[in-house]
C-alpha cells in the first residue's frame, strides 16, 4: 500500500506537469468494460488534491467514494464514464460540513447507486462550484442533494431511467446545513434541470432560507407526487411542468419570479408579492391572505381561484378560458389602474370594478346604471358621463345604489355635450354603493 501512494504521488507531480491524471491507470483491478469488471482499487490508489483528474469511458465501481470536497479539484469524464457505487450511505460525496470550499468541479458522469444508496451526488459547503452533464439512477431518496452552497453553475442535471426499476423519492433538494435555515444554499443556477418519475410526496423543493436561486430551462414531468416546491424568496422559476400526479409549482414564499413556463396541472400560491410572467397554465390557486401577486401576460386554459379575501391579485394582459383570444385587461387591486375605461352605452350600462375604478360613458338614451361586479370593499368608482349631441338623456340607478338620509340621486345635465361626473364607494358588509 505505501508503494501504491508513493506511485500516486509520483504520478500527481508528473500529471502537474503534463495534464490530468488518468484515474484507470491506477486501479488494481478491472479492465472497465462492463459492471462485474469494473476498475476497483482506484480509489485508495490516489492522494485527492487541487488537481484535474480523468475518468475514461468505462465503468468505476467503488464501496465508499472519496470525499472530493477539495479546493480546485476537478473530475473529468466522458459521455460513457459510469460511477457504481456498492456501498451504503450517499454516493457520490463533495462534503464540508463546517465551512465552505471554493471551486470544485464535476463534468460528464452516470451515478449508478443500489438499494442501499441513499443520495446520488451530495454536495454540502461549495462556493463557485461546476456540476455539469449527471445523471443519477438507483438511488431510494434523493437524485441531488445541495446544502449550504453558494454561486454554483448546475447544467444538466438529471434523474436517468434505472435497469432494473429503482426510482428515487426526490430529484432535487436545495436547502442549508441545519434546520435554521442560517446558511441556506444562494445564486444557484440551474440549466435544463430534468426531474421526472420520482416517487415521493415532491419531486424538488428549494428550502426556506435558500433565496435567490434560479431555473433555466429542464423539466418537472412524470412524477408521483407535487412537483416544485418554493419555501424562499427572489427565485427565478423556468421550468416546464407536465404529466404530474399532484400540484405542478408551489410558491409558499415572496418575491419570487415564475416566466415563461408551462404547466399543465395546479399552481398554488400561498406568499406574497410573487409575479407570474408569460407563461400558460392550467389552474391557479391562490391562497387566502397571499397579498399583491401579479399575473402578467399569462394564459389560463381551466380557472383562476383567488381565495385572497384582501383582494390584492393584480392580472395584467392574462388570456382566460372565458376570452380566448383576447386581452383582459383585469387590476383586481383598488385604484390601480387610473385611466378611463370606456364603458358601452346602451339602455343598461354595466361596469366591472376588476377592470378599472373610472369609467366613461357617452349616453344617447335613457338607461339604467346597473349594479357594479367585481369590487372590493372601500374602492371608490367614478363615472364620467356625458351626454349625446341631443341631450336630454335620463339616468336611473341600481338596488345596490344608496344616498345620504334624506338626499336625493343625481341626475346628468340636460344640454348636448354636457359632462358630469358620478362618484361612489362600495360597501361590502351592507352591499351598496354609497353616492358621494
């Protein structure tokens, strides 16, 4: 054994000089060729330092991985470079559980586990890390595993089909070395992230305290239970969401950003101050007491139900099932949006209060000012009415219209032309709207 490691050693100074270290070259037994010949002994062979080491196409079997958590190590394979792992516990391991490492790298690896694998690749204290083309299969809880990390670039990423069917509970968990949530994982990028046929309760969760994450494309599909599931705030979301059992995005924090996805079961909102840009969903779940959520852009094609009996969900330019088509333009916000919203004329003129708080309206008959829809308690409506070149026109009000004791409704200005403004404030716990 003392001569392997003064071999290693001779062979790290010599790669320092020449390029990576090539890892089969090492292993004491095992031509790679296939699973039951593996390299083996490879991985006590070795001193893991700051240096790039080589896996060649070709399959690596090992009990108990080194732990990699080195500073500047960096582990290279190919597209057919297999990691099996024999053992307990987790698989593949880059581990400080006390402080942070910075820039350790990972490209070009299949995690291959067993029934006894906990998570595929762990990675707990790593700063301005590289984890790049894995996938993991055979593993029973979670594919990837991030706790307390910082500014890593995560691309491709992904949970393999297993031979034979072994499928983990969780694809992704990103959260902090405790439950206090004090060194929570930050400015984590993910690109093309694939998590599909998990069978757990979720299939990802960004933990509370882990804020200002990001996803940039991959997929949420064909998973058993929920699919993402948001406890921080300032994330960024652009995943695609398909074919899952349970809700599709769970957003249970503020600040956070979803555009540009698609989802094709439920998305629930249960923070505040989220924005929901560009993006088609199915059904929208927004929770009681979940203030000032804006939907921009977006495409519903089942319902939209906001339990929030504040009031606050703001739609900006959404396509509903009920106006395919069509722009709707709806603050349900009071007074937010300050500019005239041309009503149509007619023997009964209606207004929706989700659209705007003023109106116009141009009369040219007599007609009926309907009962307003769609307002919230305190918002105060005006109308701007004005007359018809003849004139004359006579206005009538609503049950739901109320006066001061003893006053009297207003009536519109008789001459061609002539304007006259209306002002009103609903009342929700009578249901009327009281004229100014």
């Amino acid at each position: 054994m003392k001569l392997l490691r003064l071999l290693a050693l001779a062979l790290i100074l010599a790669s320092r000089a020449f390029g990576a270290i090539e890892v089969s070259s090492v292993a004491t037994a095992g031509d790679g060729l296939s699973v039951s010949s593996a390299w083996t002994g490879w991985d006590t062979a070795l001193i893991w330092t700051g240096q790039e080491y080589h896996f060649k196409g070709g399959f690596f079997k090992c009990e108990n991985f080194p732990n990699w958590m080195v500073e500047n190590i960096a582990l290279i394979g190919e597209s057919n470079t297999f990691l099996i792992h024999t053992g307990s516990g987790d698989a593949v391991r880059f581990d400080n559980p006390t402080s942070w490492t910075w820039r350790v790298r990972m490209e070009h690896f299949k995690i291959l586990g067993n029934a006894n694998t906990r998570h595929g690749l762990f990675v707990r204290g790593a700063r301005f890390g590289i984890f790049r083309d894995i996938l993991v299969s055979d593993v029973t809880n979670t594919a990837f595993v991030f706790e307390a990390c910082v500014s890593n670039s995560l691309e491709n990423l992904g949970v393999s089909d297993p031979t034979p069917p072994l499928r983990p509970a969780h694809a992704l968990w990103v959260g902090s070395r405790s439950t206090n949530a004090v060194d929570g994982s930050t400015g984590m990028i993910f690109t093309n992230f694939i998590g599909e046929k998990t069978t757990g309760d979720y299939t990802a969760v960004i933990k509370a305290g882990s804020d200002g994450n990001s996803f940039i494309g991959g997929t949420i599909e064909e998973n058993a239970g929920k699919g993402l599931i948001v406890e921080s705030s300032q994330n960024k979301i652009g995943l695609w969401f398909e074919k899952n059992l349970g809700w599709d995005l769970e957003l249970q924090n503020s600040r956070n950003t979803v555009e540009g996805i698609t989802s094709q079961n439920e998305v629930h909102i249960s923070g505040a101050q989220n924005a929901v840009l560009r993006s088609k969903l199915a059904k929208v779940y927004v929770h009681p007491y979940a203030n000032m959520n804006i939907f921009e852009g977006v495409e519903w094609t089942s319902t939209f139900d906001d339990q929030n009996n504040q009031g606050s969900t703001i739609k900006i330019g959404n396509i509903a099932p009920t106006n395919a088509g069509w722009l709707q333009w709806s603050a349900k916000f009071p007074n937010v949006n300050v500019n005239m919203w041309a009503l149509q004329h007619g023997t009964t003129v209606n207004t929706n209060c989700i659209a705007a708080s003023n109106f116009d309206l141009v009369a040219y008959e007599n007609f009926l000012l309907a009962n307003p829809t769609g307002a919230i308690n305190g918002q105060r409506v005006t109308w701007r009415i004005k007359q018809g070149n003849a004139g004359g026109w006579i206005i009538t009000y609503g049950s739901k219209f109320r006066v001061k004791t003893g006053g009297t409704f207003p009536v519109l200005s008789t001459p061609g032309n002539s304007v006259d403004y209306l002002v009103a404030i609903y009342n929700s716990s009578r249901d009327t709207w009281d004229i100014q």
